[in-house]
C-alpha cells in the first residue's frame, strides 16, 4: 500500500508535489492524471504528443487543431492556433492542467500571457519574450547590447539608406525583412540586382507586410541547431541537431521550413557545445532577464560554426520544426515533468538515447511554391520508423496530402550512415505520385 500525494507538499523534500503519485518505498509511481492539450497541427505537434504519450503522467491529450497523424494518438479539437480566447475557454472547460504551444503564431499572438493571468499552466514564452524570435531587430540589439556573438548588422526602414549601407558593405550581403515571414524574409544576395530586387519587395512593395529590414554581414560556415529548456536563468541543453533548409539534393533550390534533420552532430565538440551553452545560450537567458521579458520554453539558437567561433543566426522562441521530430525521439525522460518543471523553475535532468537520428521530409511537388493538395498516400502503416504527420488530412476514409510538407520519417539506428540508409528505405514503401523528398540529409556528417 502506498500513500497517496495530491498536490500537497511532498514529506519527503518539502516541495510541492504536481501531480498525484503513489509512494511505494523510496519509488515514486505517477499515477496517469494529467490532461495535457497541445496547440498546433504539424510534425513538431506531432512529435511532442507523441512524446507526451509516453509520459507516465499523462492520461489525455488534446491538440488543436492537430492533424490525421495526431488525431491517432490524441483528440483533436477544431480551433484555430492563434484563436487564443477559443483555447483558452476549451482549456478551462475541459480542465486541462497544461497547455504546451507549438508554433510562434500563437506564441506571438500573446497565448502565455492570457492562459496566465487567469492562472493556468502554459510552457512556452510570452509575448515579450517571443520579441527574440518574431522581431529580428530586437533579438540583433539584445545581442549587441549583451555581446553575444552574431554577424555585424545595421536595421533599416528606408529603401536608399538601405541600398547605400548594401553598397559600402559589399556583396555577398544578407536581407531579412523584420517580422515572422516563416522562413522566406531572407535572401542572400550574391548581385546588386538581387540585393535592390530583395529591397524593393521588403521596403517598397511590402511584400510581408510594412516593416524594417536588417541588412547583415554574411557568415559561412556548417550551421546547427541548439534547442534548450529554460526556465529564466536556468538553461538545460537539448542534443545538438542539424535542419537542412534548401529543397533539393545538394544544398540546391530554395529556401523551406526544413526537409530534413538528424543528431548527434559528428563535427559539433564538446568544447563547441560548452562555447554555445555559456556564451549564447545562457547569456541569453540572463539578457533577456536584465530585459525585463524573462523567458520560459524553448529558446531555439540557430547557430553557425563560423572559422571565427560560433555565432548566432537567428533565435526561435520554440520548437524547431523538423528538429523536434528527431531530437524528441531521442528524449529518455518524461517530457511532462520536463514541462511543468521548466513552468515551476524547478531544476531538470535530461536523459538521451545514444543511438542516432535521421528524419526526411516528404513535400508535396512544388513545394516551397504553389502545390496541390488532396493526393491519396498509402503504406504509411507498414514503415519500420516514426511517422509524423505535418500536413494530412482524412478524405474519405484515406489518408491524403493536405500541406507543402506532408510527412516526415525518423528512423534510429547506431550510426547516422545505417540510419539514413534505412530511413531511404522505408520512405520508399510510402507510396504517394505527388511527393518528393531529399536522399542526402546528413551529407555533412556522413562521407
Ligand atoms: P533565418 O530565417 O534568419 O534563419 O535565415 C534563413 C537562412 O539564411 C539561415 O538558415 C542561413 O542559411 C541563411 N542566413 C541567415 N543569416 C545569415 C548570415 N548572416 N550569413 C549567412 N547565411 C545566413
Ligand atoms: N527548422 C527551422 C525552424 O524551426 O525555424
């Protein structure tokens, strides 16, 4: 027989205990509790109600508005990810306990902020705090003021400032329109012509919209992604991961949201990791605490090991997407306690599986660009891996695209060679005529 803790202060340590567990001994068994809801409906969503369905806390998960792939392991409610008064009334009627926020869109639209004032419980940042992703020019000045390491930058609202600044700097050069443009406000010009073409859209036609431009210096370079759990000064690494962003084999195509990820990272040190921990990831964290917006979630450096150091390209204030989808398999602990943890500022052990991950994206044809949507895929069922779902739907019965980004496979084995092999592999039994999808993800890290 056990004693039972409800949410009182634990006898042993004196902490406040979260959740009801049963005390067997010196073992602590969670009882299967919680509700958990999950705001978005791509692959990241996917992977982390796919992590949460492993958790020994949780008993129901909801996402909204998930996706087919979700909706076999969670109940998916039709709300829209930035409809935060709709969320937040389905959260207070269905008791949830916590709310965990996938994309930036509702992070941006202030979800933190409104589920806390009326006392529930949320992981991800604030409004204030997703400033370090959703403004470009206040997570370059957060920089500059704290000495974090990222290329030298100067922020422009005017069309000939801009052009003039380009001119003197000298090409290649680097734009990025100053707002959340899901991963198409930057180019890199290598000509004038595409530099004063790249202006003329940010700053004369608005093409994302009316807003500045960061014009910076280009940094070379293998880049990375370093995803950390943090809870206002204290940050708690993730596995080092790397996204490939362009479309096609061999870094060639446009940009996308990413088609591809794997971990470890053979040419990231230790001795890297430790320079991006302290000197930008924790740096970070305290910046943005003397800031006054302290932040609570994942805080996402997109990183560069440039032949000067390591050097910031950009902050998310959450889950990278694919990252997610092959970092969290490789995630041994329990992800609700992970959660309420970082919610609670409690101190977090994470646990890694040692074996590699790959993961490929299946796009729909045309993506980054226009695509069609609606196409049947069948074999999803029989592939020896992970299936995440990023954009599907159910059409009578079948399953059928329903985004740029349909599918993604992760696949572990002992080394990141086996692993990419049998991910080729297993993609091919998905059988779909509108998808097409990368063969070398990893290139970097496989010979
Ligand atoms: P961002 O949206 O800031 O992540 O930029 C998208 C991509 O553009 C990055 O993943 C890099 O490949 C590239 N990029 C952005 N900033 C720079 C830079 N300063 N130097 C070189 N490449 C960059
Ligand atoms: N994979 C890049 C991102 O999530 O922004």
């Amino acid at each position: 027989m056990g004693i039972i803790v409800n949410k009182t202060r634990h006898e042993v340590t004196g902490e406040m205990a979260d959740f009801s567990a049963v005390l067997k001994g010196t073992e602590i068994e969670a009882v299967k509790e919680m509700t958990v809801l999950v705001v978005g409906g791509g692959g990241r969503e996917h992977a982390i109600v796919d992590a949460l369905s492993r958790s020994k806390r949780v008993s129901k998960i909801y996402a909204a508005p998930g996706n087919a792939g979700i909706a076999e392991q969670a109940e998916c409610v039709a709300i829209k990810d930035t409809d935060v008064e709709a969320l937040l009334a389905f959260a207070k009627e269905r008791s949830v306990d916590l709310t965990v926020v996938g994309p930036e869109a509702a992070l941006a639209a202030g979800i933190v902020d409104r589920f806390q004032e009326e006392g529930l419980k949320i992981f991800g940042p604030t409004r204030a705090a997703t400033r370090i992703e959703s403004s470009k020019e206040f997570a370059k000045n957060l920089m500059k003021k704290h000495g974090i390491p990222t290329a030298a930058y100067e922020v422009f609202s005017d069309y000939q400032a801009a052009m003039d600044y380009v001119k003197e700097q000298g090409l290649p050069i680097v734009l990025k329109y100053d707002g959340l443009a899901a991963g198409k406000g930057v180019v890199i010009a290598e000509t004038m012509d595409e530099a004063e073409g790249a202006l003329r859209d940010m700053l004369l036609n608005d093409k994302f919209g009316h807003g500045k431009v960061v014009v910076e210096e280009c940094l070379t370079g293998p880049e990375f992604s370093f995803m950390c759990f943090v809870s206002n000064d204290k940050v708690f690494p993730m596995v080092t991961v790397q996204d490939h962003k362009r479309a096609y084999d061999g870094d060639k195509g446009p940009n996308t949201g990413g088609m591809g990820a794997y971990s470890p990272l053979p040419f990231i040190t230790k001795e890297d990791e430790e320079y991006a921990y302290n000197h930008i990831m924790c740096a970070t964290a305290n910046a943005m605490i003397a800031e006054g917006c302290p932040f609570k979630g994942v805080l996402y450096g997109g990183l560069m090991k440039t032949p000067k150091g390591i050097k910031v390209i950009e902050f998310n204030a959450r889950f990278g997407d694919p990252e997610t989808e092959v970092v969290l398999p490789r995630l041994k602990s329990d992800i609700a306690d992970v959660f309420m943890s970082v919610i609670e500022g409690r101190n977090v052990t994470l646990e890694w599986d040692k074996r590699a991950a790959m993961g490929i994206v299946l796009a729909s044809k045309g993506y980054p660009g226009d695509y069609q949507k609606g196409f049947e895929i069948e074999g999803v069922d029989s592939v020896d891996g992970t299936v995440y779902h990023m954009g599907t739907a159910r059409k009578d019965g079948h399953l059928v695209t329903n985004g740029g980004r349909v599918l993604f496979v992760t696949v572990m084995a002992d080394t990141l060679k086996e692993a990419r092999e049998k991910a080729n592999e297993e993609i091919a039994k998905i059988k779909c005529e509108n998808l097409f999808h990368r063969t070398d993800i990893g290139w970097q890290a496989i010979r």
